[in-house]
C-alpha cells in the first residue's frame, strides 16, 4: 500500500453495485479494504483489482448481522493502523416484502443486519478517520440507500422504514461531524441493473 494513497473501505464490495465502485475507486487511485461475508468472493476481488503502479487492495471479512462478527472487524481495522479516508457503506439488500405489518422477530432481525450491525461498523470505521480541515484533509462517507428513502414503495415494506431511518443517522452524523472535517452523503438508488440483479420492479404504494 503506497504511503500516499488515500484508503477507502467499501462494505458490499464483492456485489453488483460494490464491484463497480471498487473498480471505479480503484482505477482512480485509491487503496481499499474491501469487505463482505464470503472469502473467496473477496480474496478474487481484490486480485482482480490489481493493477502495476497503482496502489494494493485488501480484505476483512465480516457478518453485518453479527456483534461478533464486527467487533472482530473493527479490531482488525484498528490493530493493523489502518487510516481511512472514506467509507462506501452498504446495509446487505433487503427482500421485497409486501407485507406492511411484518412480525417483531423479523423486525428485530431486519434492525440488526441492516442498520444497528451496520452502524457499528461505521463507528469503528469512523474512530480510524484523522481529518484535519486546517490541512484540506476531509473524510467522507458515503451511505448507500434506496429511492424507498423518498418513495414508499408498496413491495418493499420493510425498505420503506430502514432506508428512512438511515437518511436521519446520515443527516444527524452529517451535522455532528462536517466541521470535523467528515462529510456524510447518502446515494438514494432506484432500480440499478448489472448481470445477476435480484432487484424486484418497484411498484408505488
Ligand atoms: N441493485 C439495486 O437495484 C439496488 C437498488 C437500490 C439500492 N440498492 C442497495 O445497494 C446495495 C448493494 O446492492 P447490490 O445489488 O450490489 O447487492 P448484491 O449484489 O446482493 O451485493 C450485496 C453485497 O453485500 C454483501 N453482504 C450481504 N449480506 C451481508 C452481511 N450480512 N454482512 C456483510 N456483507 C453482506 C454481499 O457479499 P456476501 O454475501 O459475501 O456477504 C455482497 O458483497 C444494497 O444496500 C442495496 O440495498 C440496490
């Protein structure tokens, strides 16, 4: 990893959209952590991510729904001095559900992988970031989310909820730490084809 490249760690990475971020963010000269659940999705990733003179990639592993899971990721980060200077997180895809009063285990369940584990993820990720506006050196993150987050979509009860309570932690951390030199976006996405998507047509609610 260069001394000087700027490193980003992008969750999702092994996926549709993560691998088109990757190799954009690579082929810009970026160092990335990759990170997603399955090994050998990301240990190939990443190889195929390398490029001569440009800087090297790695991987963590890591379960989104699992507290184990990313309190043993955020060790790794903050063990090996790892200095981010950006984030690409990305909440695992939810399912289409139509279902608009869906039971509380699933509820429970949905809130843990999809928003509290990533959440978590982020704060460890965050804890490893050294803006210094005074220097012009800025962090940024950038949440992925869903048109659900502006569109209650009737096949997608559940996206409905979570991707609005992410745009509220993204406006909320947007304010608490833009003067720190952290800038929080999200990228509210609609229907985003690439050659395995599992993406249900929306249909308005
Ligand atoms: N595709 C669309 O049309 C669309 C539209 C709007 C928003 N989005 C959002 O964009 C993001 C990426 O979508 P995509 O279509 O690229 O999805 P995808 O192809 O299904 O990829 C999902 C990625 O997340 C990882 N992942 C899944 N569950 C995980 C978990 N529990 N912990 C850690 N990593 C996990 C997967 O790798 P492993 O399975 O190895 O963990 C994979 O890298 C998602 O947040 C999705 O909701 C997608």
């Amino acid at each position: 990893m260069s001394e000087t490249s700027k490193v980003v760690l992008v969750t999702g990475a092994t996926g549709g959209i993560g691998s088109a971020v990757c190799l954009r963010l690579a082929n810009s000269g970026y160092s990335l952590i990759l990170a997603a659940r399955d090994i050998s999705k990301l240990q190939a990733a990443c190889a195929a991510l390398e490029r001569p003179g440009l800087p090297s990639h790695r991987w963590i592993s890591v379960d989104m729904s699992s507290d184990a899971s990313i309190a043993s990721f955020s060790h790794e980060l903050a063990t090996d001095g790892t200095v981010l200077d950006g984030v690409v997180l990305m909440p695992p895809q939810m399912r289409p559900t139509g279902d608009c009063q869906p039971p509380a285990d699933m509820w429970r369940q949905l809130f843990q992988s999809n928003f509290i584990g990533p959440l978590e993820l982020l704060k460890s990720a965050i804890s490893t970031m050294r803006p210094d506006p005074s220097q012009g050196r800025r962090a940024k993150i950038v949440i992925i989310s869903a048109i659900t987050s502006v569109q209650a979509l009737g096949n997608y009860a559940t996206s409905n909820v979570l991707r609005c309570a992410w745009l509220a932690q993204a406006k909320t951390l947007a304010f608490a730490m833009g003067e720190r030199g952290i800038h929080v976006n999200t990228l509210s996405l609609g229907g985003t084809l690439w050659h395995r998507s599992t993406c249900a047509p929306p249909r308005l609610a």
